[in-house]
C-alpha cells in the first residue's frame, strides 16, 4: 500500500514533553465497533470492559541503553578518534547489542569505541568493545569487552534514558523521566523504549479492573529503537521492519486460550503487546507458547487471530504504528479518528493521551 495513504496533519504542540498526572487522569477516545467516537478518561477503562475480558500488558523495563563516547581507529599517521553515540536496541549475544549508531560515517568494522570514564563497574572505568559489523541505516553491532551481567551493569551505571527523538530534539533527559518513561509493573530488563500504552496505569487503576473481575496477564516484548524508525519507502511493501526479542509462556497462552472459551475478550494494552500476541497465534486462533525474535509488521488487509480490543497510544503520521492502528479498526475509521483528536487537543505518541480501539467487524478500506 502506498505510504502517503497513512499521512495526515499534526501540528508540532501535540506531542507531549510530559506525561499526565497522575498517570490515569491521561484523555481516552473510545472507537467503538461502528467507529462512533466518545471522549473518556484513562480512569473510565473499566466502564468498558467485561468481568471475564482479559488485558495482556507487556511487562518489559526499559533499560538506560543511550551512550555516550568516542570512536578510535589506527591509521597510518596515529589514532583517530572521533565522539560518536549508540542506542542500543537488540542483544544478540552476552556480549553483543545491535545499536544505531550517529554519526554514522564515522564507523567502519574494526573500530575500537569507549563509552564513559568514570564507571564504576569497569575495571578501568571504561565501557569498551570492538565494532563487529556495520549495516544499512547507521545499524552496528558492538561486542563488548565485558559480557553477561558484569555487561548489564556497566551500561545500567553509564548510559541514560534513550528519550524519543521528537522528545530529545525538544528538551534534555532528566530525572523524572526515570520514573516517568517506565510502567508501574515492568520486570523484565531489555527495552530501549517503553510500552507507552502501559504508562497511564496506576496501581489504584489495577486493583479497580481486578475488583471487575478483569484478569490481567504478561507478555514480554524488548521495544528497539527500530519502532522510531521513519518509513522512508513508499509503498509499505519495501519496508523493512526491525525485529524485536519477545516471550509468551505457556501459562499465559493456556489462560488466554481458556478466556477465549468462556466468551471473553481478549484487550492488548499497546501495539508491542498486540504485534507479538499474532505472532504467537496460529490461523486457527489459538495462541500458542513463543520466544523469538519478530518482525511482523502489520497493514490494512491483515487478518487479526486473536486480539478483539486494543489499547494504544496516538500515533505519528507515516508511521507503522499508525498502519496497524488502520488495519484494527480501519483506515478511515482513524483518520476520522485522529481528526478528532486534533480537534479537541489530546496529546501525541509516547507521554501522550490514549485511545482505547475495537477490532473492525470487515474491511473499512
């Protein structure tokens, strides 16, 4: 499909710097079935779910995976060194993230890079590595000079919050963007980005929707840098999408089986969530247990398994997030959808407001 097809009008003042407080008094658009639009709060979530239904969040922590340093290179004439940073986005080995890395002309293979100088967790206060690869779109692989935990401490210790870019253009990373850009129940470390549909719940929100009888289950999706990637294609086909490491155990497929059984349904909290709940489910429906890496990357015209309500964030024009958002509930459904938001001033993308989406009964396109 044409990308230009996905690609609206949003004004710059949309995108929210900061998040609601507290975190559920966020604004939630409610698209129902027939695409009729209603103005809620975060906070009236309840009011539209079942005793039964279930919410599947991803419980995925981010991690401080932004670093700073230099790049150094033997030539003839002496070292060469050069300040360059890295995001990573995909561990590969204990040793080895896949990053992006800026400026990008600056690497080559076989570079040595230096991160920091006063980390505690070196041996001599430095976070070094090799670049073992260098591929399309300013993408490397660094392999480190430490591995496993003693790894996972030394980036905790000298790297920071990798803030969205249309956040970090705007202002610098602080200290309540620690709190801020991470989910009251994340668990598992491996996200260079949050599950931002999961920002705006609060421990008081969790225990209401429990009292409702709605059942809360995990799944576990390490967000890369690669969802802020543009679509530079025209046409969604020439797209290539990042993959991402993600888990369903077998206990939560067998209980979201069994919900589907009983007539509920089935409400992913964020597209991270939702992306890989399809990918662990057959053609049949059924969900199944998975670990892996996906890369699935969904458009109007795919045929959703398992996943009957979602709730996301607004997303930016051109964007995958806001293709998979059409294919849910339809392409002119959320434009008209995205229209209203505009009109009526909810705030865009990761710190921004909510919107909570049915799954379209046919093909709106």
């Amino acid at each position: 499909m044409r990308v230009d097809l996905f690609d609206f009008d949003l004004p710059e003042d949309r995108i929210a710097l900061r998040p609601a407080s507290p975190r559920d008094s966020a604004r939630l658009l409610r698209v129902n079935p027939q695409g009729e639009l209603s103005d809620h709060t975060v906070r009236n979530l309840v009011g539209f779910l079942r005793p039964g239904d279930a919410l599947v969040f991803n419980d995925t922590r981010v991690i401080p995976a932004q670093l700073e340093g230099t790049r150094h290179r033997q030539t003839p004439d002496g070292e060469a060194v050069s300040d360059i940073s890295a995001t990573l986005h995909m561990r590969v080995a204990d040793d080895c993230w896949k990053a992006f890395v800026r400026p990008a002309k600056r690497i080559r293979a076989g570079d040595r890079f230096s991160f920091g100088k006063d980390n505690e967790a070196c041996f001599d206060g430095t976070l070094t590595g090799v670049i073992e690869s260098r591929g399309e779109g300013g993408e490397a692989t660094l392999k480190f000079d430490f591995s496993g935990p003693e790894l996972d401490r030394a980036i905790a210790a000298e790297g920071h919050v990798p803030l969205p870019p249309y956040i970090a253009s705007k202002r610098p990373e602080d200290g309540r963007d620690l709190a801020d850009y991470q989910t009251v129940y994340a668990r598992h470390d491996g996200a260079v980005a949050a599950p931002t549909a999961g920002l705006h719940f609060t421990e008081d929100l969790l225990e209401e929707l429990e009292r409702h009888g709605v059942e809360r289950h995990f799944v576990t999706l390490h967000v890369g840098a690669g969802t802020f990637l543009p679509v530079k294609a025209d046409d969604t086909e020439n797209h290539v999408m990042h993959a991402e490491i993600g888990e369903v155990s077998d206990s939560v497929a067998e209980a979201l089986n069994a919900v589907r059984r009983r007539g509920g349904r089935i409400v992913s909290v964020g597209t991270t969530s939702l992306r890989l709940l399809e990918t662990a489910a057959g053609e049949d429906g059924v969900l199944r247990p998975w670990r892996g890496a996906t890369d699935i990357f969904i458009t109007p015209g795919y045929q959703f398994r398992c996943v009957d309500m979602l709730m996301t964030n607004f997303h930016l024009p051109r964007s995958t997030l806001f293709m998979l958002v059409s294919a849910f509930s339809g392409r002119d459904t959320m434009l008209a959808a995205y229209r209203h938001a505009i009109d009526n001033g909810y705030r865009f993308y990761s710190y921004g407001d909510s919107s909570l989406l049915s799954r379209a009964e046919q093909d709106h396109d």
